[in-house]
C-alpha cells in the first residue's frame, strides 16, 4: 500500500497466523485513512492483533490516533566510524548454507518475540539496498555451528546494523565486539558516514556492547506499536 512519500508493507508477524506485522516506510507519515485502509484489509485476513515496525515520534502519531499503543520502547544509537575497536575474532561471508544454522543461533540469541524465522530474515537482508552478511564460526569446545553474526545495511551515506546476535555459549569471548566493528569497518570502507543500531530499553548487555564499541544514545528512541483488531 502506497501514498505519496510513504508505503507499507503488511503480512504475518515471524510465523504467527493470529499476529499481523505493519512495516511502514516513510518520508511522510500516513494519513488516517490511510492507516485505518490497512486495518481493515487486516481483519479481512483473519489477523487478531498487529504489531508495527520500530518507527520514530512523527510516524507513531497517526498510529496513536488509530487506537495503537506501545509495545515495546527501544534505544537508538549512533556511531560516527571515526574511533571503531579491533577486530578479534574472524568473520567470513554468511553462505546459502549457512541459514539453519543462522537461525537456530538468533533463536538461541533472542527472547521469544525477536526472534527471526525465514521470511523475517529474508527481509532483514533486502532492508537496505546494500547488504553484508557475516558469520563467525564457533569453537569446537561450543558446541554449536556458528558464534555469531551480523547483517548490516548501507543507504547512500548511512548505515545500519541491521542484526547481531551472539550465542549464549560463547558470551563473554568478544564475538559481539567483533562483528560490530566488522560491520563498522565495513561501512567506512564505503564511505557511509555513521551508522545506526536499536536494542530494546531492558536489553542492558546489548547497551553495554554498543557503547563498548563507541556507540552513543540518541535523545529520541524508537517505538514498536500495537493494537487488537
């Protein structure tokens, strides 16, 4: 669904028949009628409940007046590529083959509503119009395939770490401190000029990762948005 400098994008939230997901993309907000188009082409699907993509102030007050609500709050930070920390742990391109093991690492890696399945991370890759995904492979004493990974997104000038995530086994072993500045490398090397990241309010080793790496919060936040139907 389109209108002028803005579309969204509806369909099942990660697997859930009964959760719809409404991403919106947006240089202007959507109008009302807008927003209430989408929730009865919603209902018509059979959806119960909705949940939004992590959207900014402006974009959550069309949703507010349609009855949606915060579902969950979320730090938005930034990083200038100027001072980015060593990388310690090697990372290789993220293969077809790769995939189950990606995700059964992002299941380990993430509560419940996080989580990513196929469709989910497919979406995740093609969020940008340039993408890098890496993994890092785990040790034998791990006990699993892969330590960690990343999907970072590049637009024009600026970045986005678009996923990171690293297996409970091997916290603490600097994987996570690795890709982030893998990913950071990455983006200066193509001349982006900062990067962006979002992390959930109680997600504290996520926060204490990304100022490790020289990441700083930014004064507004993000917000996830949701509503029955």
């Amino acid at each position: 669904m389109r209108w002028p400098g803005g579309w969204a994008r509806l369909g099942p939230w990660r697997g859930h028949e009964d959760i719809a997901y409404l991403a919106l993309g947006a240089q202007r907000p959507p109008s009302a009628d807008t927003v209430d188009r989408c929730l009865r082409r919603l209902r018509t699907l059979g959806y119960t409940s909705v949940v939004t993509n992590a959207l900014g102030l402006a974009d959550t007050l069309p949703m507010v007046d349609a009855g949606f609500a915060v579902h969950e709050r979320l730090h938005l930070l930034a990083h200038d590529l100027a001072d980015i920390p060593a990388v310690t742990h090697s990372t290789r391109r993220a293969r077809t083959a790769d995939r189950p093991a990606v995700l059964e690492l992002d299941h380990r890696a993430f509560q419940s509503f996080w989580r990513l399945d196929d469709e989910a991370m497919t979406s995740a890759i093609e969020a940008t119009p340039t993408t890098r995904s890496r993994v890092v492979d785990a040790p034998a004493d791990a006990g699993v395939a892969l330590s960690g990974y990343a999907i970072t997104g590049r637009s024009a000038r600026k970045g986005y770490l678009q996923r990171v995530a690293v297996d409970p086994a091997v916290h603490g072993r600097g994987v996570g401190r690795s890709v982030v500045a893998d990913a950071l490398r990455w983006l200066r090397r193509h001349r982006a000029e900062s990067a962006l990241v979002n992390t959930q309010y109680d997600n504290e080793p996520a926060l204490a990762l990304y100022r490790s790496c020289g990441f700083r919060e930014l004064p507004t936040g993000l917000c996830v948005m949701g509503r029955t139907l």
